[in-house]
C-alpha cells in the first residue's frame, strides 16, 4: 500500500506542477498580454482542484508511508514554486524505488 500511496503522489505532484507552469507561463500571460481573463479563470480551477488532490495524496503518504512529516510539509511549499514539484518527485522516485527492492518487487519506471 505505501508503494501505491508514493506513486499516487508523484503523479499528483507532477499534474500540480504542470498545471502551476501553465498557469503562471501561458495563462497569465493571455490575460494580462492577449486580455483574456478567462484563461486564467478556467486553468486557475483546475490548478486549484489537482492542487487539493495534490495536498490530500500528501496526506495520504503521511498517513500510510509514515514518512517524516518534513517531507508533507516539503511537499506543500514545492506546489508553490515553479519546477520545484518535479526536484522534490526525483526524491519521492528514489523513495519508491528503495521500498518496491524491500518489498521485492521488480521496479518497472
């Protein structure tokens, strides 16, 4: 089950980070540079609700990998930083890796 709790949020945490890059990096722009707000409206939302999913999957592994809880709080700040998501899924992929060889499970990614 922590193996799946550690997927789940690296795959939650690389959507907040795609979706933060595409908010700040082109919907932004189109608001404030082509006047549509409606971009940011629309890509804001869904930012906003992979955001939750992001913070709740963190809870999640808090709850079920009983990680150390800097790595929760590590990972709520990297959802405000842009790129910053996909240094910390880097530590969360080596994470995976090292409880999949103690549980004996061949790694595929």
């Amino acid at each position: 089950m922590s193996i799946t709790a550690l997927k789940f949020v690296r795959a939650v945490g690389i959507a907040d980070g795609v979706s933060l890059i595409v908010l700040l990096f082109i919907a932004m722009p189109m608001k404030y540079m082509a006047g549509m707000p409606l971009a940011v409206s629309i890509v804001g939302a869904i930012h906003g609700g992979i955001f939750v999913t992001y913070v709740l999957a963190l809870l999640l592994a808090q709850i079920v990998v009983r990680w150390n809880i800097i790595w929760s709080v590590l990972g709520v700040a990297a959802a405000f930083v842009p790129f910053a998501n996909f240094f910390l899924d880097r530590k969360f992929k080596k994470m995976q890796k090292e409880r999949e060889e103690e549980a004996g499970i061949q790694a595929i990614s």
